[in-house]
C-alpha cells in the first residue's frame, strides 16, 4: 500500500490505463471497420449476383432487362442492390451490345427495314476499369475495347462473365457503382478517431505532468526566496501523501528550524553585544560616578560652610547649587538606566501585592504632579490576585511609565489615571494620560533602545519597560493619539 502512494506507482498506473485504454479503443475501431468492410463487400456480392442472373435472363428472354426489373414476381433486385448497380450490359458473340439496364443509348434501335440496329462494343467509349480480367483467359483479348486495360474517368468497376448459349458465347457484363468517396471516408474515419484519442492522451498528460509538476515549481520558487534571506516562506504541500509531499513537508522542517536558528543566532548575538555594553557600561559607570560622589559632597560642604550671609546672595547661592546638584542626580539616574538595561536580568519572582507596588510608585511623583497641576487617580473596582514578580523590577516598570506620563502633561496640567483589574491569569494594568500624545510614526520604535524624542533623554525608560515584562512573562501594549493622550495596557501573570 505504501507503494501505491508514491508518485511513481501513480504516474506508472495512469500511463498503464491510457495505454490499455488506446490499444482498446484502437481494437474497437478496426472491429469496426472490419464488420464495416465486410458488410459493403457483401453488398457488392449480392449486386454482382443479382446483375448477372438478370442478364443471363436477359439472354434467354426477347425481355429486355429494364422491363424484367420491373415485374413484380421478380427476385432478382432491391432498392439496396439498385444503388450498387450502375448499368448491366449484355453482349453477344458479335460483341454487339443487345440489352442494356440504364443506358438508353447502348438499346437496339429499330431500322429503316425494321429489323434491328446495334451497337458495337467496340464504339462504346470510357467504361470503367475490368475487374479481374485475367480470369477471362484467352477471351479477354477478344475484347475489342482497350479501355478496360487502364483507369477510366468514369466512376465504376466492370465485371464480366461469359455465358455460353446455343448461338455461341455471350457476355453479361456488370458495371458497380464506385466507392472512392465511401472508401476514403471509411479510411479517414479511423484516423480522425486516433487522432481524438491522441489528442485526450496529450490533454490528459498535459495535466498530469503540470500536476506532479506544479509541487516542484513552488519548491523552486520558495528555495530562491531562502537564498535570497527569507526563511519564513512555507511551501503548500497540497494535502499530496506521496514523494512530492513528504519533500514538502521536510522543506516546511528546513526553513522552520533555519528561522529558529537564526532567531536564536539574533539573540546569541544581543546577549553577546548586551554582555560587552554591560562590562564597558559597568567599568565607565564607575569612572564616572567616583566624581559625580565628590561634586555632590562637595555642593553639600560648600551650601553648609560657604552661603553667603547676604539675603540676595544666599538665594542666588541656593538656587545654584541646587540645579547643580540636580543634574548630578539627572545624570547618575543616567547611569544607573544604562546599567539596569545592559545587564543580564535576574528577577526574584514572588508573590506581589500590585497595588501596593503602583502606589509606592506613585508617591515618586506625586510632588512633581502636584506642581505641574496633574491629577493622579487609582482605580481598583475588584479583587485582583497578587502576581509573581520581582518587586523592584515592578518599581522599577511603574516608575519609568509614570515619569514618563507626568513629563507629557507638565506644561499644561491633566489628568493620570491608573485602573487595576483581573484578566483571566493575568491582572492589567491600563495606565492612561492626558498628555501631548506620540505621533503614530513613533508608535513601533519607543520600545527600542536609545530612541528618544527628549533632547535629555536616553532613550532607556520603556526599553526597560519592556525588558521587565518580557522576563516576567507579560504583555504590553500602547495606544496615543496625538495632543489627545496616551494609554499603556499592562497583563502581568498572577501568582498560582
């Protein structure tokens, strides 16, 4: 049975049948033909037959034959062997013409004596061939019309039988109607009919070949997209269970296990590049934070020893210092972005009250929304189960989302509404502004690293974001609408 589903017993099995069934109809056709010939010879022995019983009547009766033909006790001709014959002539030991079937001119006329005028055989001209002349023996060459030594123009066949009578020999000769036409169509037929044959053979090897042809194209088609570097086609293996199939479905395997190796290759190669950020990011980190430690003791010592005693001046001196104190805290926050972002992530996952983790989130940037005229409001309309999580990377996620959304809405105030409810397995988070919005060319890339629309920005914040979601096994997703606001879904796991 396995055999019968390979191609090559299915090709070999349909090659068989349109073998079998040409020879068949071949067969078919020569029987036909063959009964065919066999009926019209018959016809043609039966109108021989019938032509020279008529004429040796003709011999033995002052009759002439048109008037024997038709009385009704005759027995001698039908309508079919009427169609066969052409004329019947008989001829005495003169090789005068005495009697003729259809042809008025070869009939004895009547004399100016009355007695009767014949005509010569030898005046008549363009008979038809003489069939089997050689059979006649030492008479034929009595015959003293040549013309039945080669083709006549007339249609026809002559046959001639001599009859030998009290006054010498006598001839009835028997002219069929020709059968060319009938002929070559009868020879024709045969061919036109192999030639359907041939022509539903070709047809139906046409389709066969573009059948078992067709699997062969796509594979062609789809190994010119792989070496051209897309490793995502697939080929159709049109539910075909022989050998085209079966090399389908290991192309399918192929290019399936070379996408996963080169989706494995691309992260070998982020790990590797993130490893070597990570070291030279720690090794600078720490150059540069040994002085960012010194200029921040520094501001410390110099607001508590050295602030001017004048009011003016001590406000200046006060204002300073500070900004500058400021940008030490912006630019070690910096720091530790780049370093949370390079290096490999180790969650301690437990069970974790999410509220609890938003609000301790919250209160980071409460005063700053107080200042910039924001409202912040928590919505919980259920009990939503703890999730597994590392707290700090939790922190860590809220409070990039939530900076980021109090920075959108500074100049002009709004509003920060966070919503916590159970999804199935998951608890989300939908965390929503009313802020300046990202323009929709930016939606696909603000999860990269480094893109940044700040002039002061690292672009690390929701890079982080997203690194924190996918080693807890969560989703993300953005909505914003350009000076409308901006939406961040979050679906963490629950704890089980």
């Amino acid at each position: 049975m396995k055999f019968l589903n390979t191609f090559r017993a299915r090709l070999l099995i349909i090659l068989i049948v349109l073998l079998i069934a040409t020879l068949f109809f071949q067969y078919y056709l020569n029987l036909r033909t063959q009964e065919e010939n066999n009926r019209l010879r018959e016809k043609q022995e039966q109108a021989l037959v019938a032509g020279f019983a008529l004429g040796t009547v003709g011999i033995t009766t002052t009759d002439y034959l048109s008037d024997l033909v038709k009385r009704e006790d005759q027995t001698f001709f039908d309508e079919q062997i009427n169609e066969r014959i052409q004329d019947i002539i008989v001829i005495n030991q003169k090789w005068q013409i005495t009697d003729s079937l259809n042809n008025d001119e070869l009939v004895p006329t009547v004399g100016a004596n009355k007695e009767a005028v014949y005509k010569n055989l030898a005046d008549v001209k363009n008979l038809p061939p003489l069939i089997e002349s050689k059979r006649l023996g030492a008479d034929f060459a009595k015959f003293p019309n040549a013309t039945f030594d080669t083709d006549a123009e007339t249609d026809g066949e002559a046959h001639v039988i001599p009859v030998d009578t009290s006054k010498g020999r006598w001839y009835v000769m028997v002219i069929l109607k020709s059968d060319k036409k009938e002929s070559a169509q009868r020879a024709a037929r045969p061919l036109v009919y192999t030639l359907l044959v041939l022509s539903l053979s070709t047809f139906i090897t046409i389709l066969l070949v573009w059948r078992f042809t067709r699997p062969l194209a796509d594979l062609s088609n789809a190994a010119r997209e792989v070496a051209a570097g897309n490793l995502c086609v697939r080929v159709d293996d049109r539910g075909q269970r022989n050998e085209m199939g079966e090399l389908a479905a290991r192309f399918n395997e192929m290019t399936g296990e070379l996408e996963k190796k080169q989706e494995l290759e691309a992260k070998l190669q982020e790990a590797e590049k993130s490893a070597v950020v990570g070291r030279l990011g720690s090794a600078i980190a720490h150059e540069i934070r040994n002085p960012l430690n010194y200029i921040n003791l520094t501001l410390d010592h110099l607001r508590a020893k050295f602030r001017p005693e004048d009011e003016k001046k001590s406000a200046d001196f006060e204002k300073l210092t500070a900004q500058l104190k400021a940008e030490v805290a912006r630019i070690n926050q910096q720091i530790s972005d780049f370093l949370s972002y390079s290096r490999p992530p180790t969650p301690n996952k437990q069970p974790t009250d999410v509220r609890a983790a938003i609000e301790d989130s919250l209160r980071i940037v409460e005063v700053q929304a107080a200042d910039c005229a924001i409202k912040i409001g928590l919505i919980q309309h259920e009990e939503v189960p703890k999730i597994l999580a590392d707290p700090e990377y939790l922190r860590s996620l809220f409070n990039n989302l939530f900076i980021n959304a109090v920075h959108a809405m500074q100049e002009r105030g709004g509003r920060l509404t966070v919503k916590i409810s159970a999804d199935g397995d998951f608890a989300k988070i939908e965390i929503a502004d009313t802020g300046n919005g990202i323009p929709e060319e930016n939606l696909p890339k603000i999860f990269e690293p480094y893109f940044s629309t700040k002039e002061t920005g690292t672009g690390l914040g929701l890079a982080i974001v997203q690194k924190i979601i996918d080693v807890h096994d969560g989703e993300i997703a953005v909505e914003s609408n350009l000076n409308e606001g901006t939406e961040f879904v979050v679906r963490l796991p629950v704890a089980k």
